[in-house]
C-alpha cells in the first residue's frame, strides 16, 4: 500500500523539486496525463466512490488520455496535509471537510456554523445555487481550484458514557472535534472539553479513554467503525457543513483547454452520483448500527440551538459571513 512517504518520494511527487511556476512536459501538449487524488475516508464511501467516477468519466470522454489514481483510506496523510499537498502540486486532487479549511479559505466558514441548515435537502438547495460558485471561487487566492461541494451529512455526538439529550450532557466530557477553531468553540460552548485529533486517532483515542466520544456523520461512524466503542448516538444535528473536491490551481492550468472544460463539468456532474450513493449508504449505516446495539436519542433541539447562538453571533459580526448567511437561510 502507497503511503505519504513513499509517495513524496516516489517519481509521482518529483514536481514538488522543480520551481513552482515551471510546468511539466505533458502541459498543453495533450499527452496523457495521470491525475492523483486523495481522501481520508474508505474505498466504498460516497465521497471516493465519486471521484472514482470521475476519474472513469475523463478516462473514457479523453479515450484513455486523461486519468485519475485515487489514494483512499488516508494513504497519504491526513486532510491537512493532503491540502498543502494540493497547493505546491505534489498532488492534483484533494476532497476534505470544509472544516478544516475555515482557517485559511474563511467563506468556508459560513458553511460550518452551527444551525445554519435545517437538513440535508435545505443543504443542498443552497449548494444548487450560486452559493456555491462564491464558496469555491475563493480557493483560487491561495493556488487551489474548487471542483465541487459534496454533502457530508448531519453531524451529531456519540460517546461511550450516556446519552445526550441536553447541553448540559455534555458538561465535562472529552470529545474528539476536528481542527477548525468553529468547532472547538462550539463544544466549549456546550461545555464539554473540546479535543482536537484527525478521524484516524478517534477509535483509539475512545478505546483509550483519552476522550469520551466525538462528532460526525453517520456514514462516518459507521465506515470508521466508531459504534464498536462508542453505543450512544444522539441526533443534536448542529452541523451539516459539506465535503469539497479540491484541485491545485497549478495542475488545472497545466491541463489543455478541453480537458480542463471537461473535468471542471465532470466534477459538477459527480455530486449528484455522490449525492445517490451518500442516501442508500447512509440508510445501510443506519440499520447496522442499529443492529450492533447503539442506542440512538433525540436531543432538546431548542436548547441546542440557543447554547449555539453566542458562537453564531460571534461569526455573523462578520460581514462577508453574515450575507453568506443570509443567503443560505433564504433557501430554508
């Protein structure tokens, strides 16, 4: 199995030895080009499974010309790293939390505020729109192109303790957040003892007990096989903030007219591929949680909301955020 190490020291990353603004041989010839492409999550979750499809779309359309290597299952590295990867082109493809990106792309941000969607449908009402050409047009600033925005779900709280009905639950637990400092204040909002650590460290992290439990989706608690240490699942829903599929602005660029029209549409087309793949995926997690024994709670969800406010408000001082906003609430 290819990992970051040998991955970067592979011929595949040579590029990253070469100045920044050279291009390689293959730019604007038309020869063929292998793209690689990164996630953190498993071979058959929705997310992979649609660059996958990407990847196939371009190979056939280009008659093999143009290609996609997809290293899944945090082969090489962690979501972090994989975005500074992306940016000085030692990778052409990236897709990660829009979390972990709200420190250095802020629109980002708007997406990751607690509360701001109502579900999964007034989510992707929002993205439909031209919402989202704003999000993914910032990430040209700092050498990144964004491709698409995939849905990631509604994020709720597990742990291996209790139930969590109201904040208060939450008062004092160590729970596994991922690094973007909305979520950190979040949970110290809530009082619990926010953690910081990548999706890989969380089952140990549980099993350990360095931390009592941690937030995500559902599809993720299953394919991460979290519901083997943690059995309660509470649906507090505080967060629907989306994935995005990232491309370094170099590699794009360096892509001959046509192929890059063609990924750029291919990539559009992929979310909704992920978006069928995300609901029947996320119903199979759902039953065999379910079945293993977790024990799934609603929470006080106006309670939830207004422990959430403060941090909202904090954010919405902000005037870009604050129309960002707005305009997703219209789509409610």
């Amino acid at each position: 199995m290819m990992n970051r190490r040998k991955f970067l020291a592979s011929g595949i990353a040579a590029g990253l030895s070469a100045p920044l603004l050279s291009l390689p041989a293959w730019a604007d010839t038309g020869a063929p080009r292998l793209l690689t492409a990164t996630d953190v999550h498993v071979s058959d979750y929705p997310t992979v499974e649609a660059v996958r499809w990407i990847g196939q779309t371009l190979e056939r359309e280009t008659q093999g010309r143009l290609k996609i290597r997809l290293y899944h299952s945090g082969q090489l590295g962690r979501e972090a790293e994989a975005i500074d990867m992306a940016r000085y082109g030692a990778i052409d493809m990236t897709r990660v939390y829009a979390g972990a990106l709200n420190n250095a792309f802020p629109l980002t941000q708007a997406l990751c505020l607690p509360y701001v969607f109502d579900s999964v449908a007034h989510m992707r009402r929002a993205m439909d729109s031209d919402i989202s050409d704003v999000v993914l047009q910032s990430f040209q600033r700092r050498g990144l192109v964004g491709l698409a925005i995939y849905d990631s779900g509604a994020r709720c709280f597990y742990n291996a303790r209790k139930p969590i009905q109201r904040p208060g639950d939450l008062h004092g637990m160590k729970i596994r957040v991922p690094g973007s400092d909305i979520f950190i204040d979040l949970l110290r909002d809530l009082g619990a003892n926010p953690t910081p650590l990548s999706l890989g460290e969380t089952f140990s992290g549980m099993e350990t007990h360095m931390i009592d439990g941690a937030e995500n989706n559902l599809r993720s608690f299953h394919s991460s096989r979290h519901f083997e240490a943690a059995r309660y699942w509470s649906e507090s829903e505080h967060s629907y903030a989306p994935d995005i599929l990232l491309i370094s602005q170099k590699s794009l660029e360096a892509l001959v007219p046509d192929d890059r029209a063609l990924l750029l549409r291919t990539a559009r087309q992929s979310v909704q591929v992920m978006r069928t793949l995300w609901d029947a995926s996320e119903q199979v997690a759902r039953k065999a949680i379910l079945d293993y024994g977790v024990q799934i709670n609603a929470v006080d969800m106006p309670a939830f909301r207004a422990a959430a406010k403060p941090l909202l408000d904090q954010y919405l001082a902000q005037p870009d955020i604050q129309s960002l906003y707005r305009r997703i609430r219209d789509f409610a």
